[in-house]
C-alpha cells in the first residue's frame, strides 16, 4: 500500500483517487483502532496518514465495496477484504489529466467525473461526466453564439449617458464590470437559444465560468484556453531570459 496517496478505489479494474473518503469503524475481530495511530509498522511519520487520520484502498466488486486496506488511525486485522456493509454516501472519482481554465491551475478540471451511490455497502448506480468533451462543446457554442450577441449589443439604442460616462476615471471599473456582465449575460442568452440541450445539463453553467473567459472570446472568436496558457508561459518564460536571451 503506498502510504503518501490519498484514498484509493479500484472499479472495474483500474485505481481510481477518490476526492472524498468513507467512514471506518472499529469492528470486532476486523478493524481496530490503534494505540498510536501515526505510528504504523512502516514507521511513517509524515504521511498522508497522519494529515487525514487514516487512508484506505477500497474495491467494487460484485456490485458491492470491500475495505481491502487501510493506514493510520485504523488496523485491518484479517487477511480477507472486508465488506464495507457500513457505508451510505455517494463516492467521487477525479480522473487525470486535469483540463487548465481561465483561473489557472487553483480550479482545474478533472477530464472525468464518476460518482457512485452506494447504499449499505451496495452499489445502487453510476453516473459519469466528460468535462474535457463538454468543455470543448461549451467553447464551440460559445465562439458560434458570441456574433449573435454582439450584433444584438450593436443593435441597441445609443445612451449618450454612458457614452459620457466612460471617460470618467472614477467609473471606469464600474462600468467595465457592468459591460463584461452585459456580454456574459447577452453570450449566455444565446448559448441557450443555439443549443438549449448542453447548457440545461448539470455543471454546464460552472463549465462555462471556468473555461470561457468573455471579454477575450469577445475580441478574439477563436480563442481558447489553450491559447491563453500558452501566452502566458511565454510571457512568464520571457521574464527569466538572461540577456543573452537564454532561458535558464
């Protein structure tokens, strides 16, 4: 059992990282609590173990969950896997690579999400998301819809008040934030017109705010995520050039 990663699943024969952990108790024969839990018989002191209390590696098999391991706080006691007839919760599946947004790493994007309802012990259904494919018909609908929502901001009256209002230093970031909010809503608008069936499904909405950046769609309707990452590390790669223009 690797010790340093965090609670493990094997389903339908890969291992998964599980972005939650069950519950453990201390059952007779099975499962006991140790004396000092940070001190195991590998001897680690500083493992995830330590940091979350226990780790376990569980497996679904037979429609059902087993304990196979466990580390830390808790000592398994048999040999054989032990049903984990205690656990009622729905567990989540992260699976790599992750997909970059327009926040940087800090909220990234698991390319597959499983959840899995689990009911004494017994597997009651599965369900899965492909963010890396909804992602990408997020940003093809949106580049498609961003020329509707412009020609709709284009069509509207001409306000002379906030013609004048826009060279006043002071409500500059007021109404810089007021237009990206206008476009955001108009580009939703017609995101839902062009294609009512992706952005009615669950996450679609969180989808969008993490991968569309509207004021960079708005000025360029082939951008991309990929594209901006790929800006920004040239510019971070340029601000480390010696003078000789080497990268170090």
């Amino acid at each position: 059992m690797n010790y340093q990663s965090p609670e493990q699943l094997i389903y339908r024969g890969r291992t998964y990282d599980l972005s939650g952990k069950p519950d453990v108790p201390v059952i007779d024969g099975k499962i006991a609590e140790r004396i000092d839990p940070f001190s195991d018989k590998t001897g680690t002191q500083g493992s995830t173990a330590r940091r979350r209390g226990y780790i376990g590696v569980w497996e679904i098999r037979e429609n059902r969950l087993f304990l196979k391991d466990i580390a830390g706080r808790y000592e398994k006691l048999c040999e054989e896997d032990i049903f984990a007839h205690w656990v009622s919760r729905s567990l989540n599946i992260e699976v790599e690579p992750y997909i970059p947004t327009r926040f940087g790493m800090m909220r990234s994007l698991p390319s597959l999400e499983m959840t899995i309802k689990i009911e004494k012990g017994v597997i009651l259904s599965s369900s899965s998301q492909n963010n890396e494919l909804l992602c990408k018909q997020i940003v093809s609908t949106a580049k498609h819809a961003v020329i509707d929502a412009k020609r709709e901001i284009a069509s509207r009256p001409f306000n002379i008040l906030s013609y004048f209002e826009k060279f006043l230093p002071s409500r500059k970031k007021v109404r810089a934030s007021a237009l990206l909010k206008d476009r955001s809503d108009t580009l939703l608008k017609h995101m839902r017109k062009n294609n009512s069936l992706l952005m009615s499904r669950p996450g679609a909405l969180y989808l969008f705010d993490c991968v569309i950046d509207v004021d960079a769609l708005w000025h360029d309707p082939e951008f991309s995520i990929a594209k901006k990452i790929e800006r920004e590390t040239e510019a971070i790669l340029a601000v480390f050039k010696d003078d000789k223009g080497q990268t170090p």
